[in-house]
C-alpha cells in the first residue's frame, strides 16, 4: 500500500511539474503585432532568434499594417504593439490601450518607379514628385491599407496640396494589402509606389524598377513600441512583453538592429535614446 502511494505521489509530482513546465513555456511566448515591413525586409527573421537565445522569449509576430496592428491590440489580441506611425500611435496611447511607447529605430521611405521615369520625378522633391505623377496620370500603386507606410503616403500627397480621395483617377491603384505586394504589383506594372528603404533593400523581383525620389526630410521613417495596456486586457503577458522591449532598446538589442544589413547595406537605425522619436 505504501509503494503505491509513493508510486501515485511521483506520478503527481511529474504530472504537475510537466504542467508547470508547459506553463512556464506558455508565459515566455508573446504575441507582437507589427508591421509587414518589419516582416517583408526580413528584420525579424534576423532578430527573433536572438531574442530568444538572450532573453528566453519566443515571439509570435502578427504582420499587418499599423493601423491593423494596433486595432489587433486594442482587442487584446496581441502583448506587444511594434509599428511606424507616430500620431496613430499616440492616439492608442491616449485612448489607455497602451502603457507607453518608446522610440527603436528609423528608416526612411523612397518613391520607387520605372527607370524610364515617364512622370519625370528622379532627383525631384517628393511634394514636387506627387505633384508631376498626379499631372501626367502616371500609374501609381498604394497599399491602402492603413498601414504606417499607407498614412505617411497620404500626408504626402496633402503635402502636395492633392486630395487623393477626390483626385484620384484610373492611374491611381489602392489594393490593400503590404509592402511586398504593393511592391509586386509596381514591378508587374511598372508603376510609381512608396516603399519603405527595408522592404526595397529585401525586395527580390524588382523588374524595371528603381529608387528616383529619397533623401526628402519628410520621408523619414520612426518606428515605436508598446506594451498592450494589461488593465484593459488582463491577459496580456507583461512581463515577458516588457522584458521583450527591455532587450529591444537596450545598448544589446540596439546594436543587433544595427547589424542587419543586407548586401552591406544597414536596413534600420536605432535610436532608443533619442526622446523626440
């Protein structure tokens, strides 16, 4: 009788530890809802393995536009928010959804078109470009799908003084979907589209494409990071999402950023330490 209720306590014993175990596994595993550039310039397929090599956590990454991932996160549906629209995600920030948000790294985007240039942009400012494609009915081709990279698009053709809602013809093709098919499709079509520089520099199936307007002030590409506010959703794992950000920022996590590069070319740059980002 003893044997076998020693025998049936080491059976609990193993049982419960195994659940602990998965558990414990359970809580080292996040959900991040970012962007597709992020994914499509291969950014994290870089860095996750680094993550968890140093920190333990494994990180599940939902790839939408911002304004999808932040409408993911505000349901509760993902830990940790990583995006590129400023404003957008002040305003998550303002409405409680998120805790607080701290700046990574930058980029920039390009406007990206046919060599042959029919609307004649290259060297051009980007307002100045908008402005030739809109008058000359170039193909133009948007996400249009309220992603960081589809927002900055739009205060740039505002910039240029167009109201893409009301002014826009055949030339203009919205197909809501990310980067990298936007990218496909001007490539398929030899049309103008703005890209962010990853995704460019990661992009394979460039066709007669090339970048013709960059270097403009008002192309530059902030990237943020949050963790989901867990009084609103209790569910969210914020220990192992802080600790996810922690490392992100760190003079560690900054510095493997820095190091993704792609044929010698430095897709991001971090900049934790800058306030104003």
């Amino acid at each position: 009788m003893n044997r076998s209720l020693a025998a049936l306590s080491l059976f609990v014993a193993l049982v419960l530890a195994l659940i602990n175990t998965q558990a414990l596994a359970q809580d080292q595993t996040i959900v991040v809802a970012s962007t597709t550039s992020t994914q499509d310039s291969g950014l994290f397929g870089y860095l996750l393995p680094i993550v968890k090599q140093k920190t333990g956590i494994e990180v599940k990454v939902l790839a939408q536009g911002t304004g999808q991932a932040l409408d993911t996160a505000r349901r509760g549906d993902a830990d940790v928010v990583f995006v590129h629209a400023k404003s957008a995600e002040e305003k998550f920030l303002a409405e409680g959804f998120g805790v607080k948000r701290y700046p990574v790294m930058y980029n920039d985007f390009v406007v990206v078109g046919p060599k042959d240039d029919p609307a004649g942009v290259k060297g051009k400012d980007v307002v100045t470009a908008l402005q030739a494609i809109k008058t000359k009915g170039a193909q133009f081709v948007s996400r249009g799908d309220r992603s960081g990279t589809h927002i900055a698009e739009l205060k740039l053709w505002k910039a240029a003084g167009i109201d893409i809602a009301k002014d826009h013809g055949p030339w203009y093709k919205e197909i809501g979907q990310g980067m990298g098919a936007a990218l496909n499709m001007a490539s398929a079509s030899n049309s103008y589209v703005l890209s962010d520089r990853g995704t460019w520099l990661a992009f394979k199936n460039r066709g007669d494409l090339t970048v013709l307007v960059e270097g403009d002030k008002r192309l530059f590409n902030q990237y943020g990071v949050m963790l989901v506010n867990p009084a609103k959703h209790p569910s969210v794992k914020k220990e192992a999402g802080q600790r996810f950000i922690d490392w992100l920022i760190s003079a560690e996590g900054q510095s493997a950023i820095a190091g993704f590069k792609i044929n010698g070319q430095q897709l991001f740059y971090p900049n934790a330490n800058d306030p104003g980002a």
